[in-house]
C-alpha cells in the first residue's frame, strides 16, 4: 500500500503563526490595560462642602460661600455655577485658592459671612482673608482646595430665607450638585 504525502502547515510556520497570535494578543492586553489605567489617573471630579447662603437682615443683598476641591487626578477649571437652576454671572464671583489658607484644615472649618466680599473670614483661620473677583473660569490643581463666595446667586432675597436651594457646581466633565443649601439670615 501505498501512502499518500500528506499536505498541511509544516512545523515552522505553525510555529510562526502561534508566536504571531501571541504577541498581538499580549499587545492588546497591554493597550487596554494601559488606557483603563489612564483612564483612572485622569479622572475630573470635584468635591464641594461647607456651602451656605446668607441674606442680609435688610433683604437688599445675598451671598452664597463653600469650599470646592479638586478630587480628581487632573487640573480642572471651573466654569458654571447655578443656584436654583440659575446661572451665577462670573463677575459675581470671589475667591482665595491661596495654599496657605485653602488648606485641607480650614476647608473643614465653618465659613462666615461678614457683610463684605473683598475680606471675608474662615472661622479660626486668623484674620479675615482677601478674596480676588473672578474675571474668567477658576483652575484648580489637583488636590486643591479654595473658597467661592457668590454676590447675589439667583436674585436671593429676604422672601427666601428659610427656604432650601439646590447648588451646582461644573468644572469641565466634572460636577457637583447639592441637594439642599439653606437660605439663612447673616
């Protein structure tokens, strides 16, 4: 009997074909990894605190203050703040984003509202601190904090006091909403 030659894939070129598919599968494990890890390290997030607004006792004025803090692993900028639906025009905010005084400590203390915004004081914090007027959309490094006061938000006014106001904050694809900031008189 006679066998015939048998035809098929010859022992160096399966070789080849197994090393080939190897090293595209390691390649794409890699570029996934890679991207999910970038992904994770440059997040935007930001996280607001302390927030409070305050009407003056004659009704005419209010103010709105928190602590913002970048949590995300990037530089972020932000650029709108609503109360109550309403956008807060840039010009009507103030801030001081200074590393001695927006330290993780005093964006854990009390802010008060003196009845002016270019001096306004972080309880126990020392003196009052100067606050600059935003002419454009604020940055904040990573991990860093800073403190925003806003000159009249949303046409508050004496009829709101006591009442309960939903604050948003954006910073590029990052936000931060609270649910409830309550309308108090200073």
């Amino acid at each position: 009997m006679k066998f015939a030659k048998r035809r098929g894939l010859g022992d160096v070129i399966t070789t080849l074909i197994i090393l080939i598919a190897s090293v595209v599968l390691a390649a794409g494990v890699i570029f996934f990894g890679g991207s999910l890890f970038q992904t994770n390290t440059e997040n935007e997030a930001i996280q607001v605190s302390n927030t409070h607004i305050w009407v003056s006792p004659n009704g005419t004025s209010s103010v709105a203050g928190f602590v913002v803090q970048n949590t995300g692993g990037k530089a972020v900028s932000i650029q709108k703040i609503t109360i109550r639906g309403i956008s807060v025009p840039t010009g009507s905010w103030w801030y001081n984003n200074t590393q001695t005084i927006a330290t993780a400590a005093n964006a854990q203390k009390e802010i008060a509202y003196d009845g002016t915004l270019s001096t306004i004081e972080v309880t126990g914090a020392g003196p009052a601190e100067t606050f600059t007027m935003a002419t454009g959309p604020i940055s904040l490094v990573q991990g860093q904090a800073m403190f925003i006061y806003l000159a009249n938000p949303a046409g508050i006014k004496a009829i709101d006091s006591g009442l309960a106001f939903t604050m948003d904050v954006q910073a590029g694809k990052a936000s931060a909403a609270v649910a409830s900031v309550n309308v108090t008189t200073a």
